[in-house]
C-alpha cells in the first residue's frame, strides 16, 4: 500500500504589517552587532578618552543608543512600507504548497518551486514561518493563513524533509 503524502496547501493576501516584521526580521541580527559595536563605543569614548567617569559614560552610552535604536526603528517601518506599496506582486493572494517534494508558490500567473535542498534555513516566528532561500530572500508562510493541525503537519513535513541544519522552529513536531 502506498503511503499517503503529507501536504500543507494555505492561500492569502500578506498584510503590510506582516511584511513589515518580515523586513525586521531580515536586518534584526545586523541592528543587534550595530547597536552593540555603538553601545561599547559611546561608552569607551565617553569614558576613556573624554574622562568622565563609568557611570556617567555608561548613562550617556544608553541614550545614545536608546535615540539610535528608536531612529532604526522609524527607518525601518518606513522603509518597508515603501517597499510593500512598490511591490504589486506582493500584494495579491498567494498561494502556498509545502509536501516532502518542497515548497511550490504562485501568485497570479507567476509560479515558483523549490525543492528541500533549496532551502538554506528554516525560522518559525511568532506570526509566520520563514523558508529562506537566499541569504536575503525568504518564502513567507504567515501563521494566519492555517489551522493548528495544518502547522502540526507543516512542522513534521519540515522535520521529515528540511535537508539544512539550520532548522528553529518554536515547537517540536509531536
């Protein structure tokens, strides 16, 4: 008896405010080594070479990295709107086919497929699930657009296929 293929099929329009968290998640590590390499830097300047004490250095060091992460923040949000709104493709209805073949997407008449060694890594978010296919390009699969059993399924079909090591899902397949 042939075994039945295990497949996630989910469709829908991706929000602005999903796309957005996309585009935080794509630079989040480049603002985290920033923002630290600012953080030790304001606060070495500050008290080394403007000698002033740690604690004044330290308190001036977070502000500054305080305005700056806040400015990051606008940047981003501004940006990625600008980016949704250019971006007429995106903002039609996907649809999404994950089985242990790989994952196939089409929007309107464009078709794309990748297959499981395509894929450089896997992250689960809290709002969506992540298949990268390129360092900067990823497949967006928003949770909203399933049901709990279809992301239990879509977890296992992941765990039974995904050939990369760099598979971080939040929950394990049961």
């Amino acid at each position: 008896m042939e075994e039945k293929k295990e497949v996630v099929s989910v469709s829908g329009v991706i929000s602005k405010e999903i796309f957005k968290k996309l585009f935080g998640y794509h630079i989040q590590s480049l603002n985290r080594v920033i923002l630290t390499i600012l953080l030790v830097g304001f606060f070495l300047y500050t008290w080394l070479m403007l000698d002033l004490g740690w604690i004044f250095a330290l308190i001036v060091a977070l502000i500054l990295w305080g305005i700056i992460k806040l400015m990051l923040t606008v940047v981003i949000n501004f940006r990625s709107a600008k980016e949704y709104k250019s971006d007429k493709l995106m903002q039609n209805e996907v649809f999404l086919t994950i089985s242990e073949d790989g994952i196939e997407q089409k929007r309107r008449k464009a078709e794309a497929f990748w297959e499981w060694d395509d894929i450089l890594s896997i992250h689960e978010q809290k709002e969506m699930f992540l298949f990268y296919v390129s360092k900067n390009k990823a497949v967006l699969l928003p949770k909203s657009f399933m049901v709990n059993h279809e992301m239990i399924k879509l977890r296992k079909i992941i765990h039974n296929n995904a050939l990369t090591q760099k598979v971080k899902l939040l929950e394990e397949t049961e």
